[in-house]
C-alpha cells in the first residue's frame, strides 16, 4: 500500500542512467532557479514603502531612488557571479567557493547562512502568496496558516516527482507572471502619462514625522529582499544542458534584466501614482486596481503573482537539498541528505525543508511581514563570502583575464558587505538577530556532526592485527551465548528454536519474562514436559515490566572481553495483512530498541509467518 501510495503520487522509479536526460533547459532552468528573486518583486517595493511610511506620505518618493541603488547593487552582484560560474563550471555555490578559498569555517558560514535562506524563502514566498490569494478574497484571511501549509505540502510533493517534471510544471505560472506584471508597468505608465490613472491608495499615511537616516537605512535593507535567490543559478549549474556553465550564465544574464525592469518598474509606478501600503491589500494589488480596474486582468494578475510568489519556494526545493548532500559527502551533515531519491532528487533533503518551512508558518501565523525582518541577512552573508573567496581565487590561480575578474568579485565583495551590515544594523531589533545567533547555532552543529562521523570513522578502521586475522584462512571464533526469549509454546517458538541451534553457541537458554506474576510455574513444567534442549530461566517482574528485567539479565551475562557477546532471539507473529500488524503488541520493537545500546549485544528477530505454514498444511 505505501508503495503503490508512492508511485502514485510521485511516479515510477527513475534509473541512474535517466538523470542526464533530467537537465533543464535554460527557460525551464530560468523558472525553476529564477522564481524566487522575481518573485520579490510582488513584496520588496511594498516593504521599502513600509519602512518609510512611519515618517509620513512625503518621504514615500524615496523609494524610487532606493529601487535603483538596489537595482545597481543587484547588476554588481549579477556580474560577479556570472564570474563564478566561469571558474566553478561544476557549480560554485557560496559554500563551495568559501570553503576552498577562504577555510572551512568560512566555508560552514556560507553554507548555514543558505540553508537558513533557503528555510526562510519558502516560508517568506509561500505567506506572501497567500496574503496575495487572501487580498482578493478577504473571507479567506482566518484561514491563512492552513492555505500556506497545504501549499508547501503540494510544492513538495511535485518536487519529489523530479527535477525536470516540477520545471516544466512550473515554468508556465512563472512566465505569466513576468507577462502580466510586465502588462501592469506598460498600461499603468500608460494611464499616468495621458492623465487617465486613477487614485489607487484608500488608506491614508501616518502623521509625518522626521525622516531619520535609520528609516533609510531599513527601508534600503528592506528592499534588498529584491535581491534574494540572485545566487541560485550559480549553486545549480549542474541541472543545466551542456555547455551547462555558459547556459547557466547567459539564464543568470536574463534573470537579472528581468528582475531589474520588474523591480524599477514597479516602484517607479507606484511612485507616480502614490500608492500608500496597507494592512489590508498589498501595493501590487493596489496598483492592479489603479491600472485594470477590478476586470478580469486584476484577478488575472493576483493569481498570478500568489502562483509566483508560492512558486519561489522552489528555487528552495531546488537548492536547499542540492547544498545539503554537498554538506552531507563532505560529513557536516547527516548521510541521509546525501543520496538521491527514487525520482533522482534529495527527496531526504526536500522532506527536511517541509517541516521546517512549516513549523515556520505556523510560528509566525503566516504574516509575511513578522517574517521579513528575518530575511535576507543569511543569502547577503553568503554573498559576501562567496565573492570574496573568488577574489582569491583569481589571484591564486591568475587565470586570463584574472584581474578584471578579481576586481568585479572585490566590488562584489565589499558592495554586499556593507549591505549586510545596513541590514544587520537596520533590521535587528525587528528580528534579524535570531538569524545572527541562528547562524553560529547551525555552525557548531555543523562542526559537531563532522567530529562525531571523524570518531565513527577512526572507531571502526581496521588496525593492522585486525586486517592480518581477516586474511586468515579460519578467523577467531567469537564466544556467543544466547538468549532464546520466549512468551509460551507454540509455533513460531518451534522455529526459533531450530534457528538457536543453528547458531551452534558456546551456550544458548530460554528466557521466561513472568509480568503477571502467574504464568512462571506452567510454562516451566510445560518446558520440562516438551524437553525442548534448553535450559528455562524465568524472571519475575513484579512492576509488570518487560525492558528493564531483561536489561538487567542481559548486563549480567558474564563478558571477559569484546569476543564475548550475548545473542537475544526474539520470535515475532508477522500477520498476513499488514494492517492487523497493530493488532498484535510491538513488545519485540521495544526491546531491539533497549538492546541495540548495549555494548556486546546482538539482537536477532526470527519472523514467524503463518501462510508459509499454512501452505505446507
């Protein structure tokens, strides 16, 4: 049943051979790896004028300047990492980049501060979708977490069906969005210019006050949220078609004019018609009414940017698992994330990110403006150190055409580094200072991981001796004892039986676990009356308890050293159906579970299935 559930949802299983035909080409790969820096669009104008607005409506015409000192940074930053595809053609992620140039710690800096980015970006995207679905259909507000959550749970489980699946899936809403967002600047530019623009703000500005260089500076920081996912070409260059590092430049070159156009446009157009942001509706619908009215193009619009705005959660679906099994084959992460999935996607990756994500939404009842504060810090960290490892880089390897190279990665460099501390300074009273303490957190689990599999490494290697007696003809016998543990005379104790025998031990016995205090007399003249071959120890339980006596019994088996183990046989009734599996108790789950810590012991379940015998009958 799981299975055929599986294939349903997700499909059949991919082959090995099959993950060269699941590349992308570069419009698909523009959707997939794209969709989040477009998407910020639909909310970064919308939070430089939240930030503004607290000094009155005068100081909302800055926003326009501040869209363009963004829209630089954001060609500065596009350039640079056009460099770093160039001299990372297997893909140059953040934590790459760091990592080789710049250290280890530099490199688990970069590498947490994505993947606490990556978490935010679906949390961020999805809750502004949703503010966007509920921003024209009011009703639906109290219901905003449960939308969000049913959202990422669909996002992921289109994820999970492959790469090249979830791209073509999702390519089309991302275009439409670019178009019709595309139609709302040209028409509202349009209307504004031959004097035909309505009046689209029905809330009025807060009292003016002073415009302090602090309300600039979180109104910069704000906005820079446009800026997020502009990376995300340059982590995944290998889902590109070959030649994937030029396919992957030249999509990183279209994503960034189109974010440019987009962002710029947008905050132009709400600039000339003096749109005020409001709890209630979001600029971009604001600025759909003043432009389409409330026709078919308004909802056309709305639609389109709650799917895009959803959507962006998957350049995180794409990234986030990819970073992950990096991390994971270099050991600081578990080995769970490593390995592809049936589909040929980090499927472990993926799930991990959903409940994150989720347990997000909820914390912060989907308000995308209680999230906010927090993004960003993390994607201009990482950009930091990425462009700074590349100006290493260029000067360890001078390659041609290195200086140039290593002068657009320097600008790069101190370009985001000052942005991350207007940020930081800004934005960190308002929530930016749990990403600051997040990010060490996640180093030193980061770090801790990787010293606990360096220990698991060293513990298990072979010494010398030990590899000269594997080469023997005939290897040391351990000693084992075994421990038969029973619950009555049937069956499937029969069959155990015959398994302890065959194990041929130094000494093996039975093992009768008395909970009730009732059953220890008939079941040892019982054993004696069927002279089964094994001594019966039973143990009382006086507290109804089965884990502990066992526990005990099992410590005190004599072992004079490591070649001497202990054996404990469980029988199990595995029924036919597996449903009526909860019918029976799961006594044997919770002793494999006791048992697997305890040092010198071996556990050993014999399975005992009824329709086996049932046919030799």
């Amino acid at each position: 049943m799981p299975s055929q559930l599986k294939q349903l949802l997700l499909g059949r299983p991919l082959a090995n051979e099959a993950a060269a035909h699941q590349r992308l080409s570069n419009p698909v790969a523009l959707a997939v790896f794209s969709s989040d820096a477009l998407s910020s669009v639909a909310y970064a104008t919308e939070e430089i004028l939240l930030a503004l607005v607290v000094a009155g409506s005068a100081p909302l015409r800055l926003a326009l300047p501040i869209s363009v000192g963004i829209g630089v940074l954001l060609l500065i930053v596009a350039a640079s990492y056009r460099q770093t595809i160039k001299a990372y053609p297997c893909g140059g992620g953040a934590y790459i980049v760091a990592k080789e140039n710049l250290g280890t710690f530099p490199g688990l800096v970069a590498g947490a501060s994505l993947l606490i980015d990556y978490v935010l970006t679906v949390a961020v995207s999805v809750s502004s979708g949703t503010a966007a679905i509920t921003s024209a259909f009011p009703a639906l507000g109290a219901y905003r977490v449960e939308i969000a959550t049913a959202l990422v749970l669909l996002l992921v489980i289109a994820n999970l069906r492959g790469v090249k699946e979830s791209g073509a899936a999702f390519a089309g809403p991302t275009f439409f969005f670019v178009g019709m967002l595309g139609l709302l600047i040209v028409v509202g530019l349009f209307k504004y210019l031959t004097g035909d623009v309505v009046a689209v703000s029905h809330v009025a500005a807060q009292a003016s006050s002073d415009l302090t260089l602090f309300i600039l500076l979180k109104a910069f920081a704000s906005g820079c949220t446009a800026m997020t996912g502009v990376e995300a070409i340059a982590n995944g260059v290998q889902a590109f078609r070959e030649p994937a590092a030029t396919n992957a430049r030249k999509t990183l070159t279209w994503m960034a004019g189109i974010l440019l156009f987009l962002f710029v446009g947008t905050s132009l157009l709400g600039t000339l018609t003096g749109v005020v942001p409001s709890h209630s509706e979001t600029v971009l619908s604001q600025l759909a009414r003043g432009a389409f009215g409330t026709s078919v193009l308004y909802f056309l619009l709305q639609a389109a940017t709650a799917a895009i705005l959803v959507l962006a959660a998957n350049t995180s679906f794409a990234d986030f698992p990819r970073l992950g099994s990096i991390m994971a084959t270099d050991g600081f992460l578990p080995k769970q994330l490593k390995e592809r999935g049936s589909r040929l996607v980090y499927s472990n990756g993926m799930l991990l990110l959903t409940a994150v994500s989720i347990a997000l939404i909820v914390f912060f009842r989907g308000e995308t403006h209680r999230l906010i504060p927090l993004y960003a810090v993390g994607v201009f960290t990482s950009f930091t150190l990425s462009q700074a490892g590349m100006v290493l880089h260029w000067r360890r390897t001078k390659e041609e055409g290195w200086q140039a190279s290593m002068v657009m990665n320097g600008l790069g460099a101190v370009a985001t580094f000052v942005v991350l501390l207007v940020i930081g300074y800004a934005k960190f009273t308002a929530g930016a200072w749990m990403v600051v303490v997040l990010i060490p957190l996640l180093v030193a689990y980061l770090w801790r991981v990787k010293r606990h599999y360096d220990r698991a490494a060293q513990a298990v290697a072979l010494t010398p001796e030990e590899a000269a007696e594997l080469d023997k003809d005939t290897p040391a016998q351990l000693t084992n004892h075994v421990i038969l543990l029973i619950s009555g005379i049937d069956r499937k104790l029969a069959r155990s039986i015959q398994y302890v025998r065959s194990l041929k031990a130094a000494s093996a016995e039975a093992v009768f676990i008395d909970v009730n205090g009732d059953a220890g007399d008939r079941i040892a003249a019982e054993w004696e009356r069927h002279d089964l071959g094994l001594p019966l120890t039973v143990l009382p339980s006086p507290y109804r308890e089965i884990i502990d006596p066992l526990r005990e019994y099992v410590r005190a088996v004599p072992r004079p050293d490591h070649d001497h183990i202990v054996t404990v046989v469980v029988s199990e009734f595995v029924p036919s159906d597996p449903n009526d599996l909860v019918l029976h108790e799961q006594t044997s789950f919770w002793i494999k579970n006791m048992l697997f810590n305890e040092p010198g012991v071996v556990i050993t379940d014999v399975p005992y299935h009824p329709e086996e015998y049932a046919a030799q009958d």
